[in-house]
C-alpha cells in the first residue's frame, strides 16, 4: 500500500519538489502581506495554516485533473498511475476529502474569517473540474482554458496572504491587488514551462503549448508571462514601500531563462525542452524569496 501511493506521488505529485516550492511561496505570501501593512512577520500558526493549506490546494487540483483527463489519459496515457492501475479515482477522491477536511479545520482553528475565502476556492475548483460547463470549448481554444484555470492562482494567493492580513484586523491594499495579479503570470510561467517539448517528444493526445503554438511562440509567451510577473512585482513593491527589496537576484534568473529561450530556439532538443520545467521552479522560487522573504533578511 505505501509503496504504491509513495510511486504515485513520485510521478504525479513530488512532494519532495512541490513541498519546498510551495514553503517558499506561503512564506513569501504571508512576509509581503506584512509589509504591506507595516506589521511584523506572522507566527508559526500562521506559516503554518498558510502552507498546509496550500500544499493541500495543489494536490486537490492533481486529483482534479486526474478526473478531468482520466478519459484521454486512458487512451493516450495508459502508463500513467490511474490509467493502469496504480491507484484509483476513488481513493484519490477520498483523500482529497480528507485534505479539504483538514483544511476546513486548520481555518476555523486560525480565524473563523477565512472560510469565505477557503469556500471561493473550492468553489472555483469545483468550476475548473467541471470545465466551467464549456469542456469542448475551452479545448478548442487553448487560451481561454489557460487563462480561465490560472485564475485560481490570484485566489489560492488572497487566502494565503489572508492569514496574516485578515487574522491581523487589517484590510487589502492595492498593494495586495497587484501582488495578487502577479500571481496570475507567476501560475502562467509555470503551466506553459511544463508543457513544451521537443519537436521528437511531442505525442498525439497530449496537448503542450508548444504544439499548439509552435516551440519559438510557446517559448516567447512562456518569457513574457515571466517578464509581466516580474514588472507586477515591482509595481506591488513601490506599494509597500520597503527599501530592502533588491530585484536583482530575479534579473539574473530572467536572463538565465532568456538563455534557455535562444538556445531553444536556436535547437529544440528533447534536453533543451526539460530546461523549462525546473526553470520556470527555480523562477517562481527566487522571485517570491525576493518579495517576501529576502527584505526580512535585509531588514
């Protein structure tokens, strides 16, 4: 039984991966939202309940997706975990329950004024399973369907800077507002950086961006998500007017990352591909340690 669900989280969900990503990203959350207001860096509970929850956030949105594909992933993608056999829809459902349980509880427990906000992104995920009623549409219209599912992004974001600013007594800035939109792109970064392949590794049934757009298109939208978020991070900066932040730990993993896009485009090789998909993690995980957390150091 452990062995089974251990392989499972090893090609589905790492948690080896997604768990320091998202300590980095709740931290940074929670720091940016005290900065806004001028207040100090939340407690242990409040890191606590921000990461938890969020950890709990993305692997509910797994096992959604893994209902949503189970039909192509079925026919196109039989070595995946559920296809073959692995594990099942049920038992993923189960423990999705489960987390949403602890969630639930890990809210009341921290402030009683967040389970509006938890409510608005269950909510929105029940939206995401169902394809927002439109399945055929969105999938003809690969853009719609990235917009309209990185739209969770901005509110995973407001319930988790909601744990310092809301348990505070405090209100949203404006502030907050462009942080929130920063959070957007950020999610856009990292969608487009895990589906772009090589010409050779592209296979019938399995959408990437780079074959519905081309690699040079996919690559140059991938950059430019990169370069929005970052231009939103500043502006969220001057709203918090700290002058501790220093963006250039950021400028040196954009043009890292402007590197990787010539050398694609120059070559797309199947080891030139999977160059996105930790560059689009290592992106996310500097430029939220850079907002959130590194002007605490500097403090």
């Amino acid at each position: 039984m452990a062995n089974r669900w251990w392989a499972y989280q090893k090609e589905r969900f790492p948690v080896l991966v997604h768990g320091p990503l998202l300590l980095v990203v709740g931290a940074s959350a929670l720091g940016f939202s005290a900065l806004l207001r001028g207040g100090a860096f939340p407690g242990l509970a409040q890191a606590l309940v921000a990461f938890v929850t969020a950890f709990l956030f993305f692997f509910q949105l797994r096992v959604s997706d893994e209902f949503k594909d189970f039909q192509e992933d079925s026919k196109y993608r039989p070595e995946r975990p559920v296809p073959r056999g692995l594990v099942t829809l049920n038992e993923l459902a189960i423990l999705a329950l489960v987390a949403g349980l602890l969630q639930l509880a890990l809210s009341l427990w921290l402030d009683l004024r967040l389970l509006p906000l938890l409510l608005l992104v269950w909510g929105y995920m029940g939206l995401m399973r169902l394809e927002f009623f439109a399945p055929k549409w969105l999938k003809a219209h690969p853009t719609a369907y990235l917009v309209s599912h990185m739209l969770i992004m901005p509110l995973i974001y407001l319930y988790l800077t909601a744990c310092d600013w809301l348990v505070a007594g405090d209100q949203a800035s404006w502030g907050l507002a462009l942080f929130l939109a920063m959070s957007f792109f950020s999610g856009v970064v990292i969608e487009i950086g895990r589906k772009i392949r090589a010409p050779e590794d592209e296979r019938e049934g399995v959408d990437t961006y780079s074959a519905l757009w081309g690699h040079r298109l996919a690559t140059l939208a991938w950059l430019g998500a990169m370069a929005a978020a970052s231009l939103l991070a500043l502006a969220a900066v001057f709203q918090a007017a700290h002058m501790n932040f220093t963006s250039l730990p950021q400028d040196v993993a954009f043009l890292l990352c402007v590197g990787f896009v010539w050398q694609m485009w120059r070559k797309p090789t199947h080891t030139r591909a999977r160059w996105f998909e930790a560059a689009s993690a290592l992106w996310t995980l500097v430029l939220h340690a850079s907002l959130g957390l590194l002007p605490w150091v500097l403090w």
